[in-house]
C-alpha cells in the first residue's frame, strides 16, 4: 500500500504514515485539496507556520497510463488567498508514485530565517541536506548541480530566487528528462509557501521503488488501450496532431483570428505582430535553426501526445524550453512584443528565477500600462525578471508579487485579475465561457479550471456560440470533470479526446478505478469532481470568499474590447448558478 | 436650506443642488457613509470612475458648538477594500457647512491621465482652476501657496505626491489655523481617491456664505452650554486638563504602564525609551526651547478642548504641528525610534507627502521586521519617506501602499493589519477590548471606531479590566454611539467628558437636534450610530466582506506578547456578537 511522506520544517523531520482513510482514494488535486481543506486553518497566513504544502501524482501517475505525469502541489495560496492546486509535467509525480508515495505533506516553520534545506526521497526515507550553497541560484543551475550530486535522471522540485523571497508569483519548478527547468507548478504562488517553509528543492530517486499498486490489473490495461486508442485518433492529440506538431501555440492564430487574443494588457483582441510569435513561426524557426531545437516533444517520459518543444538561439543552441501558448502570450502579445527571441529569453528567465510565465507576463503589462516601461519594451521586460526579480529589489520585489500587486503600486485601474490572479490568454469578453470560469474557479483566474474554449472556439466537445453569455452550466460541467482530470494524474490535454470520444473517457476512469479497486465509471466523473469543488469552495467561504469575488473586475463590465467591442455581460446570477449544486 | 455640492472631474463641472431626503439628517460619517452605500457600486475598483469622494462637516460644524470642526472623508477605501469614513480637524468643516453647503460629492474620472484640479469653492460657486504647478509639491508649500493666491485664512483640502501618485496610504490634508498642513483625515487612503479623481487641492473661502441653519436656536443655546460645561469639567478635556497640557501623547507613559504600548512591530508591549518621546517629554522639551513651540493649541477655531501642539527645533523655529499619540508611537517605539527630533521629523515628511502617520509607522516597522532596515534606524525610515515615497520610486510605491503591502513584499508573516489596515497604539492582546474593535469595525483597524480604551485603561466611562475577553458588548456600545459621534462633527474627543458626565451628552445630541429641528435624545444615539454601521456592513457585505474579515491577524492567536505574554484570546462567537443586532 502507498504512504503518505509527512515533513516537518520546524525540527527537520520527516515520517512515512499510513495513508488516513479520508484521503485514500484520491490523487493529485483531489488529494491535495482534502488535505488543505482538512488540515489547513482557512485563515492562516499562506506564508505562516500554519499553511502546508502538499504534493501528489495523480491517481494513474507512475503507472503505464500515457501522459499520465502531472504533479499536483497544494495548500493556501499567498497570490489569491483561496486554496490552490497547480500541476506541472516533468518527472517528479512517476518517481513519487513509485517510491510508493501517494503524497507529501510539508508543514511546520523553519527555526531559523534565511536557512534553506533539501529534501532527498529515495526508497530508503527521507533525508534532509543543506541547501545552502544552492541559495540564490536559478533553477536551471540548481538542476544542474542537483544531477552532478544525485544522480542523472532524479526528479528535482525546487524553487528559483523568487521562491526564496516568498514573492506571491514564484512558482514550483520540475525538471525534465533533459534536466532543463522548464516545468512549473506555476500559478498561485506555490513556490513562495515552499521558499517559506525553507526547502529549496527536493530529489527524488525512485530506484528500486516498490511501483504503484494496482488493484485489477486486467481492467487497467483493457482500460489504458480505450484512452491510447483515443488520444492516437483525435486530430487535437495524435500523432502529428495539432498539439504534436506546433505544441499549445498552435493557438495563437486561432485564438487572433476569434478577436479574443489579449492584447497590450486587455486593450484589444487581436495583435497584428501574432505571425511572428505563433505556433507555425516557432515550428519554422525551430526547423531553420537545427540544432538541438525541436517539436512535438515530451515533458516526461509516457507522454503519447508530446506538444512540448526546445526553442533554440540562431546558431541552434538551447535556449529554452518550453514556447507553450500562454507564456507567449503573456510575454509577447499581451506586453506588445513580437520577437520570439525575446519572449525565449524571457521564458527562460522566468524559468530560472522562479515565476508563473502567466502572471509575470501579466504584470509587466500592467507595469506598462502604469507608465514603468513603453509596451514593447522587450530590453526593459527583461531587466525586470533577469535583474530586479532575481536580486530581490524593491522593483524586483513589486513585479514578483504578481499583477494585482503591481496595478496597486503603480495606481492602475485595469488590473485583469480574479481573486488576485491574472487571467490568462483568452479574452473573456470575447469568449464568455472562459470568462465564467474565471470568475467563478476555486483559485482565481485560471483557464485550465474549466476549458470552454474547447467548445466556444475549437469545437471539441460539442460547439458553443462564445458571445452566448449563458454559459454557467458549460463552465460547471468543464469544472467538475477538471476537477477528476487533475485528481486522475492525467494530462488536461488528455481531455481534448476524451471530449469527442467516449470510449477514450471509459479509460480514462477505469484506469482510475482500476488502481484503485473501485467502481467507478463515466457517471462518478461530475459528482467526484463536484467533491473536490466543494471541498475547495469550503475552504474558500471559511477564508471570506463570497459571491462577490466570483466576478471579473469592473472594467470589463463597462469597456469594449476591439475589435468586436463586446463587454461581458454575463449577469451576477448567472455567475451565482455555476456553483449551485 | 443646505445643499449638496455634486462635482464631476470627467467633464469638470460642479453643480448645486437639493439635499435628497436620505441624507438630510446626516452630516459627517453619516452623510459619507449613507451617500456611499446608496451610490457607489461595492465591487467598483476604488480609484475607478465609480467610486466617489465624499466630504461632509459633521451636523453642527460651523454653529457655535464647542469643538466641533470635523469634517468627514468618506468612500471606498483603496486600502481595505470597504467603505471607508475618515475625518480630520482643521479648516475645513466649519467653513464648508457656513457656505451652506451639506457635502461635496466628488465623482467621475479625468479624461487627461496626470492632469490636476483644483477645486475653489465660495458664496458665489465653484470653479475649476489648473493646478498643474502644484503637482509634486509637498502639503505644506500647496498651503503656503493658496494662501498667497487665494487669499490668507480660506481653508485648504489637498492631497501630497502620495495622492497623485495613487498610493493606498494616501491621505487628505487639511490646514489649520496657522495653515500648517498636519490635520489629516489619514487613514484608508482616501488621498489616492482623490488623487485618482485629478484633484489637486479644495480652497474654500466662506466669505459672505449664509452660515448654518439652526432650527431651534433657544435649544440649541441651552444644549452647547450642556456639552461646554461638562467638556470644562471632566479632569481630561478641561482647561489644564491632560489633553490640553499634553496633548494626546498623555497616553504614552500611561500605555508602556500598561505593557500595552506595541513596541518594534508589535513584538513587545512596552519600549525602554518612552521616557524620551512621552507627552511629559514633548511639553518640556518644547519649553524648554521656547521660540513658536507651543502645547494647549487648537487645531481649529472653536475648540476648547486644545490638545495640539506646535514642536520645534532647538533654536525655536517650527518644526511639526502636531505631535500625537498615535504618529509618535507608529514612527517612534512601533519602529524601535527613541528621539522626538527624529519623530518630529518623520512626522513632518509624512504630512508634507501625504501618508497617513499611523499607516506609515506601521509599514516602516514591518518593513525593518523584512530586513530593509534595522529597527531604530531613524535616518533610514527619513529617506523612505523624505526620497522614495515623495519622488515615486519603487520603494516609496512599496511603502506608500501600507502595511500589509509592504508586509507582501518583503514576505513578512507579523503584520498587524485588519482588513489591509495597520493597528494603532494599543496592543490588542492585552487590551482586549480595543482588540475587538479592530477585529469587528467596518473600516479595518481603527482606534477611533470603539475607543473602549477609556474603560478599559483610563477609567472613564466607567472600568473594564483590559485582560478579559467578554468585550463584545463593551465594543458595540462604543462602536455605535461614535458613529454618531462622528456623524455630529464634534470631536471624538468630547466623548471622554460626556462618557462620564450626562448632562454633556444630552447636551450633545440636542444639539445636533435643535440644529435640525429633530426630537432626539440620548436614547437615540445608539439606533443613530447603529443605522450607520448597518449601512456600513451592508457595503462590506456586498463588496465581499465576511465575519472571516473580522479577525486579527492569525500571529497573534499564537504568540504571546511580554511583558504580560498574553495571546488575543477573545473567541470567534465573541467577536461575531458584535454586530448581532
């Protein structure tokens, strides 16, 4: 049977435990939402003795389910103030899962300020080592260094600088079979709880691990061939499918074309330099440069759709890895810039010095519209996130807490954030549905809670008028089987084809049930989803959220966006219906 | 009759008009309070085109009812987030309500980014005038300035470079009767509303204007004869009393007494250096040194409480007007700094740029707690608010956004905050009482909101013993008869005779009703001030505000302050009785 690891920062213990019923049957986001909603004050200060942060493979994760790698890292957030999940690629939740690791539970307060520490994980315990030499230091470094001293292939957790500075935006990195740090848990501010509790990184070595447990191994293989067969078949997910082919940027001109690819900072729906920083640009640029750059790449090995890619400086050298549609957007279009050099080099800065590419993307448009820089300013971006957010300066300190943060020091109105968090690439006064889901997620603005695009704008999943503003019961429905996706250890990627093929979704939840020894089928998917929303959404009423933060912010209520110049006019009530179940 | 005076700052124009029913009775934070509930939208950006500046005398400003020349601020407050009142001496009050006029509601948004008004207001109206050449210049030249050009005793509403640049603990300055600038309505940052409105300055000159209406003028003889005799009596308001030999900062030695005089960021109740900066030392060194230096001074025309004072340097010459309890201890002991001169100094900064003192005495200290400073560091915490807040700097952005701003950027846990607003001078987990009114008011911490420190320390309006938790009562009680206290104009200060003597408070509230030609009496202060508050919470309620909002932050709970190591032990039932009515 699996364990829960237990770790203390505040006397540097860490204990293997029996995995407490109320828990057992959940993985990745459902596991570490339970935890925090029962174990988490939903007052504490995200940053305090109090918060834990706590990590999970998702149920299939370390199994041979495809693309079934994803890490779940859980608690309260300091960026939103809400409970927090995020996912990242890469590979740590495989290693963890066969360590026979169902989750990590981090608490307690370092005794000493300042002081950072390692966490290794292997299948003899746990053991902590100082980290003090890897203090400053950016993640591609500390992977890097981390291989040399553990071994090449150990799974890495770790957080850049701005983890350390407990900045509101710092994300919790993975490493990849390439060692490269471009893997984040990112959005809310995980890697601030985890710079707080003083652990730099984790190791994990998984040799000689015990392997994850399944419970009915026949059913679970019958079960991975279903979702295989689908997510081969799907033009989204196959073989030299849009994913695999241009990776998640295939996007932009899509999302250009529908008007609704945010633009400087929310001011208009379409960026008329989207040719130079799109998927198709990067695919051609990739192939002219050679070298080491490449597409249709993995995050971790398993991965059958393999939308990652290796973007490469002009003589073909690494530069970073990886271009996925929302970094490129958060850092080119919606910052003007239109040069994917640039945006690489601010990717990979992000990366190393530890930030959600979203938000950080998000918050020197703000900066921009607050008069810091000119849109465009591609130089100055990167100052910002190689200098100031890497030194921890007082500007530093402002860009790396994240937008909402940065429109209140620099006194700007248009601040296009819910719940604190900056919303990602996808205008939702263009596309209503994602603006439901914005408003009403568990965490803030955040597409992957409840993905309507798919519908609204790729007709996957059915098709939906995206102006329709009565759009509560479609965002309800992506956020209930969301909320399975991220407990099941699959990609969301992974969703594209279950949406269109119903055999692919059998599988998906069988395997799930199969490791596992339950029942489950099709039919538990919206009610085990609708759990965690509610254990979610308790935390979250405890903690003083209402209604009244289940909204975007005012501008978007009374300001047209070109070039369709629609407001979102999704009424309150309608919002209110999402949750009502 | 009294009118209300409606501005626009998007199409600059202001126009007189009648009192709508709803407001008629108000005056002060009633009349803020009852127009902002029914106006402005709770979830507005609070420096949007939504929100609006309210400004209000209180009910019997400009009569002549002894120390009554408040006048309120009210809106929503871009600090805490919820309705916001806050009020000042000075000028101001007795000349807007002597024009006739009821409130100003400042409302809209320029059209020109970084383009400044000002606003002149006399008996013949309102005109806009350019204030383009007093932007970036600090209160106390804009006040030397509009005396020159407008004329020498008209009254001066003004916000510093901390308004224009829209920083949260901005507050709004008002000039006294030397036309020094250090009467300010500071708290919640109601000077970056204005700032964001592009108003500069308000010059109000009463010349000629009708006065205030008073409906029966033989009651109202007879109550402010009430309220003076006993404001002349009581051992803290009289002539020679304690306020008026030594200032508010009477409290000092009385608080360290207490060991509930937070010290260093609330690490401790009692500083070794209080003997330096107490009202005794004040008042001797300021004989001592003679020149302009004075104790016993009034803050406006009218008041015979005169609890002000002028301090100077050695030579004589003036240096800061006025030195209060809550600025010494915020910039003083809160930051671990023992000399007056380097108090007066800050003090003087902060009234100049435009912060709030208690606000910025906090933030320095959480700031020196994040390691940018060493506590005592006097001639850091200068520079911050001399350098940074006044030219913008990102630093001074940090710090001239508050606390719990501050407290975010430099990843500090210990930050006394309720509602995003700082606590005052009194140390919640050995005073109680006060405790729960910071937890519960609808304003975020603030003293004046339930000042139960006058049973529970002075022994006036009877005796609490401090250390028990049972407050909840005690707080209601004070918290809805100063809503009406401040919705009178009288000064809270009053409150310390007529909490003792009951002619005083009869003879205050008849006032206010022979003013208006109501019937009240004393058992309608606390319906009146309960009215208020609910209007207030329902603001709070629809903005997002919950009974979790109504805590103290959670390190307090855990951490026992010395000297009497006590925790904030007052339960959760308990704090939410306080608005259970």
């Amino acid at each position: 049977m699996s364990k829960l690891l237990r770790v203390n920062m505040t006397d540097l213990k860490a204990a293997f435990e029996e995995v407490p019923e109320p828990y057992r049957l959940w993985g990745g986001r459902g596991f570490t939402s339970m935890v925090t909603a029962r174990e988490v004050p939903p007052n504490c200060h995200p940053l305090g003795p109090n918060n834990k942060l706590v990590i999970a493979p998702g149920i299939v994760s370390g199994t041979a389910a495809p693309t079934s790698g994803r890490t779940s890292f859980g608690g309260k957030s300091p960026l939103t103030g809400t409970i927090k999940e995020s996912n990242a690629g890469g590979l740590s939740s495989q290693k963890i899962a066969r360590l026979g690791i169902k989750g990590i539970i981090i608490e307690g307060h370092p005794e000493e300020a300042g002081k950072f520490w390692l966490l290794k994980i292997n299948k003899d315990g746990a053991e902590f080592l100082p980290a003090t030499d890897l203090v400053g230091k950016g993640m591609y470094e500390v992977c890097r260094t981390l291989w040399e001293r553990h071994g090449k292939g150990v799974a890495i957790i770790g957080i850049g600088p701005a983890g350390e500075y407990r900045l509101t935006n710092a994300g919790i990195c993975v490493n990849d079979p390439e060692n490269t740090a471009g893997r984040y848990a990112g959005r809310g501010g995980m890697g601030a709880v985890m710079g707080a509790k003083g652990l730099k990184a984790i190791v994990i070595d998984d040799t000689g691990g015990p392997g994850v447990a399944v419970a009915d191994q026949t059913r679970f293989r019958a079960a991975i061939k279903k979702l295989t067969e689908a997510s081969l078949k799907h033009d989204v997910t196959k073989k030299e499918g849009a994913l695999n082919t241009y990776g998640t940027n295939v996007l932009a001109n899509i999302m250009n074309e529908a008007g609704g690819y945010p633009t400087r900072n929310f001011s208009g729906g379409r960026f008329e330099m989207v040719g130079q920083i799109s998927g198709e640009a990067a695919r051609e640029i990739i192939q002219k440069r050679g070298g080491v750059g490449t597409t249709g790449h993995p995050c971790h090995p398993g991965c059958i759709i393999q939308c990652s890619n290796i973007f490469t400086y002009p003589d073909g050298k690494f530069h970073t890895s990886v271009l996925e549609y929302e970094s490129v957007w958060a850092l080119g279009a919606n910052c003007g810039i239109g040069n994917l050099d640039d945006i690489a080099d601010l990717v990979w800065a992000c990366n190393d010095v530890g930030l959600d590419t979203i938000e950080a993307g998000a918050t020197i448009a703000v900066a921009m519209e607050g008069g810091l820089l000119e849109f465009g300013d591609a130089q100055g971006a990167k100052e910002l996130i190689h200098e100031d957010v890497r030194h921890g300066t007082p500007l530093g300190r402002i860009i790396g807490n994240g937008t909402e943060f940065t429109g209140r020091a620099f006194g700007v109105v248009r601040v296009p954030t819910v719940k604190g968090q900056a919303m990602p690439a996808y205008e939702p006064r263009v596309v209503k549905g994602i603006g439901v889901t914005y408003a009403t997620s568990t965490m803030g603005a955040d597409h992957t809670a409840g993905y309507t695009i798919a519908p609204e704008i790729l007709s996957v999943g059915g098709k939906a008028d995206p102006f329709n503003p009565q759009k509560a019961e479609l965002s309800r429905a992506f956020q209930s089987a969301t909320a399975f996706i991220d407990t099941s250890g699959y990609c969301l990627f992974d969703a594209f084809a279950v949406l269109d093929i119903p055999e692919g979704l059998e599988g998906m939840v069988e395997s799930c049930a199969a490791v596992l020894g339950t029942n489950w089928t099709v039919n538990d998917i919206g009610p085990l989803g609708i759990e965690v929303l509610k254990a979610e959404r308790g935390f979250n009423e405890a903690a003083g959220f209402t209604k009244a933060h289940d909204r975007l912010p005012e501008f978007m209520k009374y300001e047209p966006v070109p070039p369709h110049n629609t407001t979102f006019d999704v009424t309150d009530e309608d919002l209110d219906k999402v949750h009502a179940y």
